[in-house]
C-alpha cells in the first residue's frame, strides 16, 4: 500500500482510496458536462436522406399491397366489392411501390 493511499472507515468498512479519486468517492468532484463526439460518424447528405424515405416509401407501399391482397382474391372469388378507400390507397401504393412520384 503506497503512503499516500486515503484510509476511510464507512459503515464499519474500511475504504483503501487512491487520492486521485477521492472526490469521486466522497461526491464532491463535479465533471462538466461534455458532448461526446464520434469522429467516424458524418452526418447523411441530403441526397442520402432522400434514397432513405423513398426505400422506407417503397417497403410500407409493398407492405400495404401485400396485407390487402385478400381483398383481390375475395372479389375474384366469391364477387365481393373493394371498398373504394381500399382501391384508392392501392393505386397509391402501387405508385409509391414503383417509385413514382
């Protein structure tokens, strides 16, 4: 044990403290606060953020076609109309599936 090791007895436990870090143990050291910055990380070019709303446009217009497709088969089945709000978003979907806008 160095000499200038900090002796502290709490609660009947004895601490062996390195000095450098007994304002850490006792709360009194106060830290700033700092922004931790990763310098591998750049932020997405517009161009980048654009390619990802049409990708995440495309997957939910997909998405959409594929959980509605029943009503396709119930009509060619059994003759059961589309509601027409179903009609309208699958051509919408259908667009944004395509890419088109």
């Amino acid at each position: 044990m160095e000499n200038n090791t900090i002796v502290k007895e709490i609660n009947g436990i004895v601490h062996y403290i390195n000095p450098k870090f007994e304002k850490i143990m006792d709360g009194t050291e106060v830290r700033e606060e700092t922004d931790i910055v990763n310098p591998l990380f750049t932020p997405p070019t517009e161009e980048e953020t654009q390619q990802y709303e049409a990708s995440i446009r495309i997957i939910n217009a997909k998405k959409y076609l594929s959980e509605t497709d029943w009503y396709i088969t119930r009509q060619a089945e059994i003759g059961t109309p589309i509601p027409e709000e179903v009609l309208s978003k699958r051509i919408q979907a259908r667009i944004d599936a395509n890419n088109q806008t």
